[in-house]
C-alpha cells in the first residue's frame, strides 16, 4: 500500500512562489505587515524598475495562501 496522501495542493504558480519568497524575508507575520516599512520592501522586491504590483492585490494574495495553508509561518518573539 502506498504513503502517499489521497490529497496533494497543486503546484504553486511563479508569482506565489515569488511572494511567498519575498514574504520570508520580512521577518513578520501577515497580520503585522500591513503599512510597515516591511511590506513597501516586499513590494519593491515583486515589482523592480517597471512592474508595479498593486499593494492591495499582493496582501489579499498573501491572505488567500495563508488561509489555503501555503505560507510558512513567521514567529516573532
């Protein structure tokens, strides 16, 4: 009989594995990240020179695979 589980998530999409990249790097949770200087860093981070993502559409996303249970999870003492 096979280990493997019945269920697996599908793989995540470049741009998740981008924020959830970024994400780690700033060291807060998602619920402290909001309108720090954090979140302006993870947001330069995704958008470079010439694409600018929407900061609105970036913390939904980062709400949404945190509920879907993609997002590691940040522990700040």
């Amino acid at each position: 009989m096979s280990t493997k589980s019945v269920w697996e998530a599908p793989p995540l999409s470049m741009d998740d594995q981008r924020i959830i990249d970024a994400y780690r790097e700033t060291g807060r949770s998602v619920d402290d990240l909001p309108y720090t200087s954090d979140f302006d860093r993870l947001m330069e981070r995704l958008g470079g020179e010439n694409n600018s993502p929407d900061k609105r559409a970036v913390y939904q996303r980062l709400l949404y695979l945190r509920k879907a249970g993609r997002l590691p999870r940040i522990y700040q003492l």
